[in-house]
C-alpha cells in the first residue's frame, strides 16, 4: 500500500507534493489542519504519515503524540532548517525520519522508501524454522511478525527502534558503528552532527529499561555506547553469573 497522507497547511507546497510523488506510484491525500489530520489518520488506513512541526491551533507535535497513543503507523515530520531542537524532540516523541525545509522532492522520496523498506513484512520460507527468532535473557524479537516481547510481555517499538534492536541483537558482542545503523536503519548517510541514531538508541533503551524493571529493580543497561565508534549489544547474565564473576 502505497497511500500517503501529508498534513501542512501550506496548500502550495502539498499540491507541488502530490504532483511529484503520485507519478512515483504513491497515492495522496492532504490535510492543512490538525484536527482534519488526526481525523484522517484514525479513519483511514495510510502507510506514511508526513507531517509538518509548524501548524495552526494545535502544533505537530502534539498531532504526533495523538497517533502515537493509537497508531505506530510511520511519521516523517517537516522540520525549519536548521532547528534542531525540533527535530529531537520530534524524533524522541516516535518520528521515524524528519526533513527540514526546503527539500528536494527527490529526497523525500528516497526517504518515504527508506522507510516503507524497514517497515514492510518479512515474507518467511517455508522450510524457516524458529532460528529467525531472536532470544537474549527474556528479550525475545520475532522479524517475521515485527514483533517484540520481555518476557512475554509485548514491548510497543517505533519501526526505527525496532529495526535498530533487530540490527543490534543480530550483532550481539560486537561494536556496530553509527554510520552502519543510519545506513541499514534509516537507510541513508549519517550527516555531520546529525544526531537521528542517537536519539533513537536513547528512546530504544528507556523502554528496554522500564519494561525490564517489572521483572528486575536494576535491569542491566543491554546497549551499550562505544565512545565515538557506535553501540554494542551485551549477552545478557543472571545476577547469580554477575555474582562468581565477582568472586
């Protein structure tokens, strides 16, 4: 499904939009006010969300933090050049990718795939047995179903944060750099001072955390920083492990 709904109140801009992407095989449809968007989101199926930070009445964050309480369907969000406060703030409420105006069409469509890459269903063999499953002390995630779980319980992920526990996990023990998770995660180039896959670890980790905490008062931190380098997914190990390491 390729239907994309754009929520800015610049008319202009949403017409130049539609015109550019719908001979790229996207479907459009518009809405240039939060509430009408919101409607839009909850009644209708879309595969992509872009939304613009600066609207009228009620901002857009606050329209993502509503379609984050129901939806994780993908966000992009139109951010002014240069303000990067938006785009954090955006990113930590559960963006999946941002843009700041002006853009290139081009790169919004490279984005909107990028995207649709990550968030679209593994189509499993057959003959593929449970080794697609990834396990690690209680923390259990499924590719196939997109699905993630701590000990049973399911854990609610972005598709950004799910694609980097799965990029993470699938490297267990090892160093993977930042400009790899942007590449295989946001399936671009990390930019000069782009701060996108940080965010999102920091995101990725407080919910591993507060899930974690039902089960263990001091859960381990299991991704860990690399100064300068990347982040590093750790095996995990019981206290009783921890405790003859010690001894």
């Amino acid at each position: 499904m390729n239907r994309v709904l754009i929520i800015d109140d610049d008319i202009e801009l949403c017409s130049l939009l539609k015109d550019y992407l719908e001979p790229e095989g996207f479907r459009i449809e518009t809405a240039h006010d939060s509430e009408s968007g919101l409607k839009r989101v909850f009644s209708c199926e879309y595969s992509l969300v872009i939304l613009d930070v600066m609207l009228p009445g009620m901002n857009g964050f606050e329209v993502l933090r509503r379609i984050r309480e129901q939806s994780r369907t993908p966000v992009i969000m139109l951010t002014a050049r240069g303000d990067d406060v938006d785009r954090i703030v955006g990113l930590e409420m559960g963006a999946d990718d941002y843009l700041a105006k002006p853009f290139n069409p081009r790169e919004l469509v490279a984005r909107i795939r990028a995207v649709q890459r990550r968030t679209e269903p593994i189509v499993i063999p057959r003959d593929t047995t449970a080794e697609e499953l990834l396990e690690d002390g209680g923390l259990r995630l499924d590719p196939a179903r997109r699905h993630v779980s701590v000990q049973g319980f399911s854990l609610q992920l972005t598709s950004v944060e799910f694609s980097l526990l799965h990029v993470l996990m699938s490297a267990k023990g090892h160093v993977v750099s930042r400009e790899e998770l942007a590449e295989r995660v946001l399936g671009r180039k990390l930019a000069v001072f782009d701060r996108s896959i940080d965010v999102h670890v920091s995101s990725l980790r407080k919910k591993l955390a507060v899930d974690n905490q039902a089960h263990d008062p001091h859960p381990p931190d299991r991704i860990k920083s690399v100064r300068g380098v990347g982040y590093l997914f750790t095996a995990f190990k019981h206290d009783q492990d921890r405790m003859e390491g010690d001894t």
